[in-house]
C-alpha cells in the first residue's frame, strides 16, 4: 500500500542523496519574526535557484502538500503544520545586473537587494530598505513603504507553476495594496527596470526613511503591521482611539509606540497573540463599526492553508 508517510520518505532519500539540508520535527518559532510557532514535520533550506529548483520538481512529482515562505516575518503559525515547508531566506543572494536591468533570485532579502542596488547607483526601491523580507514574499504580497512598491519597476518573473518553471510579464500579473494575484505561485526570481541616479541621493533618501521608519515604528519580536488599513486609514487610527495602547494579554501587548503592531515579550504564546487579536477586532468594531482584516498570514488552519498550497495535488 503507497501511503503519504512513503512519499516523504523517498523526499527525505533525495534530499540525503542531494546533500540538502532539512530538518525534521523543526520548532518554527526558532525562525518566527516574533518567536511563536509550532513544529513543522520537515523544513528545508535550498542554498541556491538550482538546488530550489530541483526540490520543487522532486515534491511536484511525489504530490505532497508544501508551502515556500520567505523570511517568517508576516506569518502565525497557529497550529502544527503537516506538510514540508521549503524556505527560501537561506538561499545565497544571486543577483545580477547588466546596465539598468537587474535579476535577482526569490531568496534574496529586500535590505540586501536595496544596499547592492545603491552600490549600483540604481534608484527605486529605496522606501523598502528596512522591510525584513525576501523578494519573492514582497512580489506577492507588493511590498510597499513611503511611495515605494516593489511592483513599480518589475518588468518579469520567473515562477514554478504545476510542475514547470514559466515566465509571467508585469503585465499579467495584477497588483493591489499589499496584494497580488500570485498566490499559489512560486517564484523563482524578478527582473526589475531601474533608474540611474547619484548615490548620494540614494543613500540621502534611504537614510531619511529609515529616520521615519524607527521614528514610527517599535523594536521587539513582531510580525509587523498586524492589520490591513480601512477606509484608507492605518488600522492603528482605529486601535489607538479605542485606548488600546498598551493592552495586554499574557505575554502580547500592543505597541505603545504603534497601535497597530502587537510585541512578543518573549514569554507570549499563540493564544496570547489570537485572543488579543480578538479583543482588538471587537472593540474597533463595536467603537467604530469597522471589520479589522489581517494583513499578515495565518498558517495552520486547514482552510487557509489550502487555499494558498503551492499546488493542487493532494495525497
């Protein structure tokens, strides 16, 4: 009888075969932005495109659910996660230019991208510089800080896509507020369009936003902005006018500093942050009538995470 505990057996042969490295039984929260997560049955951690290739092939042939993430930074795990999950923040930074165009592996973290495109004297992204991401996860989601979108001078992408690798045009692909029609979709890596600018310029702008960004925002273990603006306001507006500063729930309390970002003292747990999340979304709404959505991503409920796996294959 084939089971699914055989597919994951030949998946871990092939990775030993390989000489990939992975992890079993791995505790997430190890890599959380916000130190809270629950074990993953396998983690696997491609060091290069060629190696994340061969891996999506291999788990597209075998049929097993997996999920790629990026830098953990926007993510709650809410319960264990019984598929693999292949990282790819681990992936060496493969970036080339030629001129004003430049391509750059999935991996690739959104601070390293900015720094070496203004080596570069390459200007458009300079608002991202401090967003803890890769560049895959900011496709996907369009990244965007102070003006800037990673979607601005995107002209392709290279993404897996049942089984094969295709390249989509910026032109087919629909961008929104921090949203995308690339769910699903696993990209492999970008190519941008950029301007010639002085360096000075690039690393005056890029010091004045990240002025404004530790000016705004608070330090400590967070997954970011918790929620999604409404009604073309931060959802900390909201939070902040129901006096919701500094409201606690076991180890999870809101920013002081930002409404809408909830800290980890390092002693909060999964419950902590959903049952604050809760009392939050309740007062807003019964304060101001307003529906707080989340723009960070749970992980573990089995809706959710069917509605985003890599493929649609199931065992």
């Amino acid at each position: 009888i084939i089971t699914k505990e055989n597919f994951v057996e030949k998946l871990l042969e092939f990775l030993k075969k390989n000489n990939i490295e992975f992890y079993e039984n791995f505790d997430l929260s190890l890599i959380s932005s916000i130190k809270l997560g629950t074990k993953a049955k396998t983690i696997i951690y491609p060091h290069n495109k060629s190696e994340f290739k061969l891996i999506l092939i291999k788990l597209s042939k075998l049929k097993l659910y997996y999920r790629v993430f990026g830098n953990l930074s926007n993510v709650l795990f809410v319960q264990d996660i019984d598929f693999p999950i292949v990282l790819t923040s681990k992936m060496v930074a493969e970036i080339s230019i030629d001129g004003l165009r430049v391509t750059a592996s999935a991996g690739v973290m959104l601070p390293k991208f900015c720094e070496v495109l203004k080596n570069n004297n390459l200007s458009g992204v300079e608002g991202l510089l401090n967003i803890p991401a890769t560049l895959g996860g900011a496709i996907i989601s369009n990244a965007g800080a102070f003006g800037y979108s990673i979607s601005s001078h995107l002209e392709s992408i290279n993404v897996f896509s049942c089984g094969k690798v295709i390249k989509i045009n910026r032109n087919d692909i629909k961008f929104r507020y921090h949203l995308s029609n690339l769910t699903g979709l696993i990209i492999i890596d970008a190519t941008f369009l950029f301007e010639n600018k002085k360096e000075y310029d690039i690393i005056k702008l890029s010091n004045e936003f990240t002025y404004k960004r530790n000016k705004s925002q608070p330090s400590g273990l967070s997954l970011g902005s918790v929620y999604k603006k409404v009604n073309e306001k931060s959802a900390g507006f909201y939070i902040e006018r129901c006096g919701l500063k500094g409201t606690r729930v076991g180890g999870i309390v809101v920013s002081s500093k930002h409404a809408n970002f909830f800290i980890n003292d390092k002693n909060g747990t999964i419950a902590d942050f959903l049952m604050l999340a809760s009392l939050v979304e309740n007062t807003v709404s019964n304060q101001f009538g307003v529906a707080l959505e989340f723009e960070i991503e749970k992980v573990g409920n089995k809706d959710e995470f069917n509605s985003r796996l890599s493929h649609p294959f199931k065992v």
